[in-house]
C-alpha cells in the first residue's frame, strides 16, 4: 500500500482540481446614496461593493455624514484588476394603482357572469 501512496495522492489533487474549474465567484453591487454634509441637498450616488454599514466603517466617515442603500444587485464573476462592475438588471415596472383599477373601454358594455359565492366559516 505504501508504495501506491504518491499514485492516490496525483489522483486526488488531479479530482480536486476538476472540481475547481467548475467554481464561480459572484458579488453584491451596493448603489449608495452618501451626503457628505447634513446640509448638502442632493446625495452623491457611489457605486460599491461594500453596503452602508462597511462602508462607514472602512472609509471613516465623520457623523455629519450620512448613507443610505438606494439599489443592490448581484453579479457573477470576479472584479479584480479593476474591472468595472455589471450593470443593474432591469426590473420590471410596477403598474400605478390608478391604471390598475381602471377599467379599459372596450367600446361595448360585456358584462362578467355572477361570480358563484364563496361560503365562510365563521367560529
């Protein structure tokens, strides 16, 4: 068995190699809303891999500063050698609440047929 040991030795590190080209890395984009002043009207957005919390923590932001999440959207891949980060997925469009009750008119009045009543328990 001993000298068969460098042998399942090669076989292993070459199984755990293959495993290896099928891993992927992925990623969180944060797009931050920062004021640097209480007093600064418009936010300055900031598009980052750190959410709100690090990124107080890691650049050292004084009290007056404030940031707030505004989007955040993960991403497949790697972003070393400064790569850019993907783009936002489109997201679909809520429908107004005015639009979604109003009735389209179809010209002619149809009427839906009676809707069959639905008993309720009551305990």
């Amino acid at each position: 068995m001993i000298k068969y040991r460098p042998f399942w030795l090669v076989l292993l590190f070459v199984m755990i190699q293959l495993f290896l080209i099928n891993a992927h890395g992925e990623y969180r984009v944060y797009k931050l809303g920062v004021k640097y002043d209480e007093k600064q009207k418009a936010e300055t957005e900031v598009l980052t891999t750190l959410d709100d919390l690090q990124y107080v923590t890691y650049f050292k932001i004084t009290p007056t500063q404030s940031t707030r999440i505004i989007d955040h959207w993960m991403c497949y891949g790697r972003t070393d050698e400064f790569r850019a980060y993907c783009p936002a997925p489109i997201k679909p469009r809520r429908p107004n609440p005015d639009q979604a009750n109003a009735q389209p008119n179809l010209g002619s009045k149809q009427e839906s047929p009676p809707q069959p009543s639905v008993p309720v328990m009551v305990q």
